[in-house]
C-alpha cells in the first residue's frame, strides 16, 4: 500500500473504497450485536418481550436495501476499474492529468521467469539483466513474460499488479512508475526450493541515467544467444545481477516456443493456425483416415442397441408398447446380457 506508478496509485484506491463500502454493513452489524444483546439480556426487566412478533416491513427494507446498494455500487466500481486496470490495456495517462501522447512508445521488457531468477530483455536497447531491472521515471513500460519450466508470477508491488508467466505462452503487463527509487520485485507464485530467494530490485530513474546505465550494460562483452540462455536456465538461487551486452533477437520468441534448443520444433508450428497435423497424403499400404475421406466413402456403423425395422406401435401411438423398452430388437448377445442383468 505504498505505491510509486499511477497503476498501483489506482488499484490501492480501489482496495480502499472496497474496504470502506464493505465496512458500511460490518460495523453496524458488529454494533447492532453488542446493543441486542445487552438491550436484550435476561436481567433486563424493562426490554420489551414480544414472543409472537414475526415481521416489519420497515427492518425488511433497511435488512435488504442497504447491502443491496453497497453490492451495487462494488460492482459497478469494481467494473470501471476491471476494464480501467486490464495489464493488457496500454496505459492511457502516467499520472492524473498527464495523458500519454498517441506517438510515445512504452519501453518494452521481456520477461522470463526461470529456475529461481529473472531475466529482462531489453529488445530496443539490445540487452539484457538477470535479477535487475532498471525504467525510466514516468514512462510507460510493457512487460511481455513467459515462463522457462513452471507457472510462476511477476510482482513489483510499488508498480503495478500481479501477472502469472506461463510456459509456452505470452502474458502482458502494463505499469508506470512516477518517481525515483529503487523497489521491490519478487515472485508471487511458489515456484519450489528456491521460491524464497527469487527477488530483485528495481530502479526507477531519469531518462539520462536511464540511457547511461543502458550504454554501460552495452559495453558488457557477454552475449546472450541460445548456449548461454541453455546454462542460465538452469536452476539456481540466490543469483547476483548479471548484464549482457547484445542479446539474439528471436531469442524471446523461441523461449515461448520452447525451441531454444537446437533441433527442438516451436510450439508456434503446432498451432491452430499453423499446418494441420493430419493434411498429408496416406502412405503406401496405409488405410484413409477420416480426416481425408470423402464423406460419402465415410458410411456409418451399426447401432447395436436401436431399434431394427419399424417401432412397435407406430400405427397405434396410444398403444402401451411404445413405451415398452424391452421390445427393441437387440442382437442375441446383447439380449442374454439384458435378460441375465434383470
């Protein structure tokens, strides 16, 4: 509850108002049982005693009226704010009254999740950071994320919310933070041994200190290509910041794909809108499968269990041998099970 982007500002707003529009009916309820049972105690002589009283229509309408109005307006405030703070809507403002121009870009990161660290792509500026994540004040950041091996969560709770990576997918999370700082970051999804230690700082600084620590990462001679990402993604804990200075482009991509290594087919291919998996012609000696039949090749099988010929009574729709089920013409086997079976 202490939040530094325009994001978390607004998402404590809304925890707050839900809290205090749910207070309206708890604290008079919790009032009103400590007033009954004293009013009401059995040393209490004076107390009316009314044994047959059954019904008021006034306390009927107070009783349903009022949480009526507060689960009206919770969800209509929790509706505005559902489609306001969606982590995939582009940000709209940085701060109240500070609209984002139609032609400023967000700063985009991606983010991997892995065995017990995280990694931030820098795809514009051609670099990359393990456990270190570092946003120019008041400009909006994209977060793209994805998960090396298990569902894991991204939080930097300052910032904005909680989104879940994934393997094998893409999740995306918009956030903004307003002024200078460092602030946590963590995973908020147990993850296993090393769940505990899976955090990392982030730095909230100016553009020009932004650039210049982005320069500084650049003059790092590592390189982060597929050998090097198949050796930080083995798992380990408590993992000091490490920078790259270049970074393979579709690195990213086959990370989602889960096809860093070599040889390895991208779950892209394998989508629905990629090739179908049973469009190729039969072999040799292989029977047509279904999929490549013409229909009028495909005919249909035998239903043991329906009735052969015309139904009994057909002429005759009074007659009590339409609802006589052991008239079906069953085959000789299936007719022994059911006679043994009654």
């Amino acid at each position: 509850m202490n939040p530094a982007g325009d994001v978390a500002v607004q998402q404590s707003s809304l925890i707050v108002w839900s809290v205090v529009l749910m207070l309206l009916i708890i604290v008079p309820v919790m009032a009103l049982i400590v007033l009954f049972a004293w009013r009401y105690r059995a040393t209490n002589t004076e107390a009316s005693y009314e044994p047959d009283w059954d019904h008021s229509t006034g306390l009927e309408l107070v009783i349903w009226s009022a949480p009526l109005l507060i689960i009206i307006a919770l969800g209509a405030l929790t509706w505005v704010a559902t489609h306001t703070l969606d982590p995939y809507r582009p940000l709209a403002r940085t701060a109240p009254g500070k609209p984002v121009a139609a032609t400023a870009r967000p700063l985009e990161v991606q983010v991997v999740s892995l065995d017990w660290k995280w990694l931030f792509i820098y795809p514009e500026q051609g670099i990359a950071t393990v456990n270190e994540l570092v946003v120019p004040v008041d400009r909006p950041v994209k977060f793209t994320m994805t998960s090396s091996s298990v569902m894991n969560a991204l939080w930097i709770p300052a910032m904005a919310g909680m989104v879940y990576t994934m393997p094998g997918m893409e999740t995306v999370l918009h956030g903004v933070l307003n002024r200078p700082g460092v602030f946590a970051g963590r995973s908020a999804n147990y993850s296993g041994a090393g769940f505990s230690h899976m955090t990392f700082w982030t730095h909230s600084v100016s553009p020009a200190r932004f650039d210049q620590w982005a320069a500084g990462v650049k003059r790092q001679r590592a390189r982060l290509d597929a050998a090097t990402y198949l050796r930080l993604e083995q798992p380990s804990e408590k993992v000091r910041p490490i920078g790259f200075g270049s970074v393979d482009p579709m690195l990213f991509h086959r990370v989602v794909g889960i096809c860093v290594k070599p040889g390895t087919s991208c779950m892209q291919g394998m989508s629905h809108g990629g090739t179908a998996v049973n469009d190729r012609a039969p072999r040799e000696g292989e029977a047509e499968g279904a999929l490549t039949r013409d229909p009028s090749d495909k005919g249909e099988s035998p239903h043991l269990s329906a009735p052969h010929g015309a139904a009994p009574g057909q002429n005759d729709p009074g007659a009590g041998s339409n609802r006589n089920m052991t008239r079906l013409d069953l085959p000789a086997p299936l007719r022994a099970n059911a006679s043994e079976e009654a």
